[in-house]
C-alpha cells in the first residue's frame, strides 16, 4: 500500500509536517506533484467535487481523501502505530498536534499578515510589526507549553521513550523557525532544553535521518511557511 | 455525567462552538467561568501542569481535560452520536470542521491581523486591508467549499437527515459571519443556499431552539471572535 500525498512543489510548506511524519514511520508514498508535476495536482483538485480538500497538503488512499495536517498524521499514527498508548493520551496528542497547527499558521502570517494573494513586499510594514510580537511573546508562549508537555514524561519525547506524530511535527517546527528565525532562536533554544531534546532525538531516527541525508528533503525557501526575512529577525 | 466546560464570560468567542454542539445535543454541561467567575478559570488554568490546554476552550471529563474546538466537538460527536456514519464518513467530517476552524481564525484575524496583544485602533489600518481581501476573496471561497460538501448528499446537513458536528460549527460561523459582515453577507448569501439551508435547519432543532431563546445564548460583541465593525463591512 502506498499513499499519494498532493502538495505544491516550490517549497516544503505544510507538506512537509506530513512527509517527515511518514518518514519516520517508514512509511511508502508517492510525492504526486513533484512526480506528475504542479499540473496534475491542479487537475487533481479540479476533479474532486463534494466533500473534498480545501487546499493541499492532501493525503489519499483508495477512496479516502483526507486534507488538513493535523488530521492526516493523526490518521497515519492510528493506522501506524505512532499515535498514543491509550484512548485519553490519544485525546491529548490531539490537542498538542492542533496547538502546532496554530503556531505554524503564526508563523505563516508573521510574513503574510494582511492577504495570502498579496506579494511580501506589499505588506512588509505590517509584517515586521507581527514579527515582533511574534518573536518575544508568542514563541516563548508556545515554546513553554510544548516544554511543560514534553515534561510530563521522561523524554526524550511527548509519550516518553516513545515517538508520536507530535513529535514529528515538533521537529520540523523547531527546523522551521530556525530557518526563519535564526537570531531569535539561538537567543531562547537555551531556555527550552527538553523541545531541543525532543527535536535532537528525532533527527537520530533512522527513518528521519536517512530521510534528511535525501535530495527528497527539500531546502526550505521565501516561498513556504517557514521564510527567513532578516529585518523580521532579532535576537 | 455532566461535562465542565471552560472558557472566558465576555464573549461568545470559540467557546460558542462548543456549546452550541452540546446543546444541539442535549449534552449536560457547567459553563464553570460564567458560574464561578474568571478567576476560577485563570486559577484553574494556571494550576494545569504537563500536557495541558493551551487556551480555553477547553471541556473536562474527570481525568480527561481537551482543548481545541474542532477537537472538542469531535470528541463529544463520537460520544454522544452525532459524528459520521462511518469511518470514512468520520474523517471527513473532521476535515470539514477543521476547515471551519481555519475560516474562524481568518473572521478573527480580519480585526486583529497585527497583535491580539494589541487594541483594534492600533491595527485598524490594516484591518480594512485584510477585510477587503476576507469579504471579496476568503469568504466566496469558504463558501463555495461548504456548499459543495453540503451537495454531498440531499441536505439539508452535510450527511443529509442526520445532523454532525461540522453542521453545528457552519451553524454558528453563519451566524458569527452574519453578525461582523451583514452587508456582506445580504450581498452574496443567495448564491449559498445549502449553507443557509443548514442554518437554518439547525435553527429549528429543538434543543438548539431552546438553547437560542435562553438566556444562555450569549449575544455576539465586539470583544470576541466575530466583531462588527462597520468600516471593515461592505457588499
């Protein structure tokens, strides 16, 4: 069995919570618009009518088609066994997986503040006054909550000795804001050892490091969620 | 069983979303700020530890505490009889509420694009600019996206007779949507008749009718999610 997994080629945006998800987990997929090209995953979408994606990343399987990052490598880790060790710690990988969810679209609108469809440089005023709140009161805020719940066992990881699909997502979260804010981040990382931690023992998986070490581990750009702006950086 | 929700008193804010699903269902729940007061909900927040709510709402089931609304009324759907008819049908339903949350956040976003840390007066410049793109661009898009799964089936709920949670969410986003962009929303309701036809469907459920003419039903402000700002409307 292998999935399609439908997601813009320029960048690895939200696709790439999904993919570092599921090479991890060893899991085999088809990376259908970088194989087909952006076209087909145009005409894919096109073709879908009813209940069906909003926008990409996309993962499909037979007849299912499910969108949305939080909910795709929720469904992977229940079919995959990388999701929680009982029904209620289920219910709270969730919870902490919708919680990066909301950070990465933070730090999506950080640059984009005022409308997707318009360019950087058109609302660049606006992009450093969010930067800055960004930076100094949003990050530490998220940072200590996923801190406390890397807390709550004893590590490396959110469950434990056990990897989850939020650890995953923590990974390419970490990677991500030290892209795009690399002053920021090397001033507070200190502050949040066990995230590092977490982050750290993800990069050692053999999925994940044979996955990182591939030209299919793409370098993140200004054209994905995650971009580095040097004027909306500080330490 | 009764549930303790948790969620701040000046506003119906996302908290709204959770209580409209429970009372459509007829769910028992205490409403603990509007009950006890804020400081009960600050001081019970605070004393969460580990893996915890990054903000209210949350709901608590004994030992079980979940945040995130589309997580929420999931949650309650699969317990209390009103998620899919399937498994497939399941994942689905989560996909469509998640992309409700992103419409909310959007709604949200519109007033508050710089900072919530920030007074509205000091983001208003670019709140028109956001609440053009919002209404012309964000909202026909949603819309259209609704609509299309509301086609689904034969109505009026997105799984037909039988109502879910994703309709319980487009019942109160209509109505949230209504409240901040009245112009807007007059100009182009016409051309989404299954999303109104939803709405009101919803409407006339006994337990959410009841719920509407209570005193429960807290009146929509300019302190919550959905806020109308007459300079931020337009047809």
């Amino acid at each position: 069995m292998a999935y399609d997994l439908w997601y813009w080629t320029g960048a690895p945006g939200r696709g790439e919570f999904v993919r570092v998800a599921m090479e991890a987990a060893g899991i085999s997929y088809r990376d259908r618009a970088r194989e087909d090209g952006v076209d087909a995953l145009v005409d894919d979408m096109e073709a879908r009518t009813g209940i069906r994606p909003f926008a990409p990343p996309y993962l499909v399987d037979g007849d299912i088609c499910i969108a949305q990052v939080a909910h795709i490598v929720t469904w992977l880790a229940d079919r995959h066994g990388f999701g929680g060790k009982d029904a209620r710690s289920n219910l709270e990988l969730i919870m902490l997986q919708l919680t990066v969810t909301d950070i990465t679209a933070e730090a999506h609108d950080v640059h984009h503040p005022i409308a997707d469809a318009l360019y950087y440089d058109d609302q660049k005023d606006a992009a450093k006054r969010v930067a800055e709140d960004f930076r100094e009161k949003r990050m530490p805020k998220f940072f200590r909550y996923f801190e406390d719940a890397l807390s709550a066992n004893d590590g490396p990881f959110v469950l434990g000795e056990k990897w989850s699909h939020v650890d995953t997502s923590l990974f390419q979260l970490v990677e991500g804001l030290r892209y795009a804010f690399p002053q920021r981040m090397a001033a507070i990382e200190g502050d949040y050892p066990k995230l590092i931690a977490c982050r750290d023992a993800m990069a050692q998986l053999d999925g994940l490091k044979a996955y990182l070490a591939s030209d299919r581990r793409m370098a993140f750009n200004e054209d994905g969620i995650f971009r580095h702006y040097p004027e909306l950086d500080a330490a």
